[in-house]
C-alpha cells in the first residue's frame, strides 16, 4: 500500500487548481485530494448541483453573466470551508473578487496546457457551452489569448503537456513543498 502524502506543513489554506476547460482540473484534483488526504470540490459540479441544471442549461437558461455570479458564490462557500482541494470552472479565476479571495485564502496552482494539448482533449467536448461555436479553435484560441494573463497570477504553476497524470500529481507535491518551504522561510 502506497503512503499518502499528508500535507507536510501545517496550512490550512486550500489548494485552487486554476487553469482553461479540458486541462484537467477535475482529474487532477480527485487524484491530489486522494494524495493529500484532503476533501475534493469541483466549482462547476457545485453549481450543477445548486442550480439542479447542467451548466449548458445554466448558460442556455439564465446566461453567461449568471452562472459567474452563482460560481462567485460557490467558491466563497468553498474556500471559507475547511482546508480541501478545489477544481475551479475555466473562468472562475477571471473574475477579479474570486481571484482575490483565492490569493488571500488559499494556494493557487495553474495547470497550464499549450493549445494543441487542450484542442485536442476538447475537440468532441459538448458539455461546454463556450465552446458550442462554428469554429470551436478559433474561441478556445480567443479565450486561451483573454485569460491566460490572469492564469499567470496564480502561485505556482505546472505546465501538463506530454504529461501522465501520476507525473503531474509529483510536480504539482513537489511544487506545494517548495513553494512553502520559501513562503515559511520569507516569513523568518
């Protein structure tokens, strides 16, 4: 049997995963809660189950603009939990109030993919409704382009192309250790 790795360091901030739709916020964060022994939430999956719709039928429903305001509010329900590890929506960090909560009470991590990686894993998506366009490269190059400025603000960041899952949950540990063994010491 594998040892799981406790969080080495008392902080009781949760972990974010941030990054653009298809890079796999939700895989990673299932596999990095079972790692680190901490509950798991995925941000999209709590407004499905509030709203009792699909997030397309939120989008078809009430719209862009409302579904953002109800992940605003999912995520300060989330974060003010107790310490766990959260896969936010694809927009969920643009948003500048959520951002900010997340910087100031948990650690951000950016799973950063290149746009070859995310056309691919996207190309026979249709559970996402930004993407139920003519030209489907064309938004997610658009959107990649609009939010990747603001992906570039979170704590650390892990790049995924190439990767396997189980690489990735050892660079993102490794990145956790390293990220607060230099906070730790920066507070001395």
């Amino acid at each position: 049997m594998m040892e799981k790795n406790i969080f080495k360091y008392q902080d009781n901030r949760s972990i974010v995963l941030v990054g653009m739709m298809g890079v796999g916020k939700t895989s990673i964060g299932k596999l990095l809660s079972s790692e680190t022994i901490l509950p798991f939430y995925d941000s999209d999956s709590e407004v499905e189950l509030l709203l009792d719709l699909s997030i397309s039928d939120i989008f078809k429903k009430y719209g862009e603009n409302y579904f953002r305001e109800k992940e605003g509010e999912i995520f300060e329900s989330l974060i003010n939990k107790a310490q766990s590890v959260i896969a936010s929506g694809g927009g969920a960090f643009i948003n500048q109030k959520t951002q900010k909560n997340i910087k100031k009470k948990c650690i951000s991590i950016w799973l950063r993919a290149n746009e070859e990686t995310l056309l691919e894993r996207l190309k026979n998506s249709k559970k996402r409704p930004l993407l139920n366009v003519d030209n489907q490269k064309e938004m997610l190059l658009s959107l990649l382009k609009e939010r990747e400025n603001e992906y570039s603000k979170a704590d650390i960041e892990i790049t995924v192309d190439g990767l396997n899952k189980s690489l990735i949950i050892k660079k993102i540990l490794k990145s956790l250790e390293d990220y607060l063994i230099i906070e730790k010491n920066e507070k001395i």
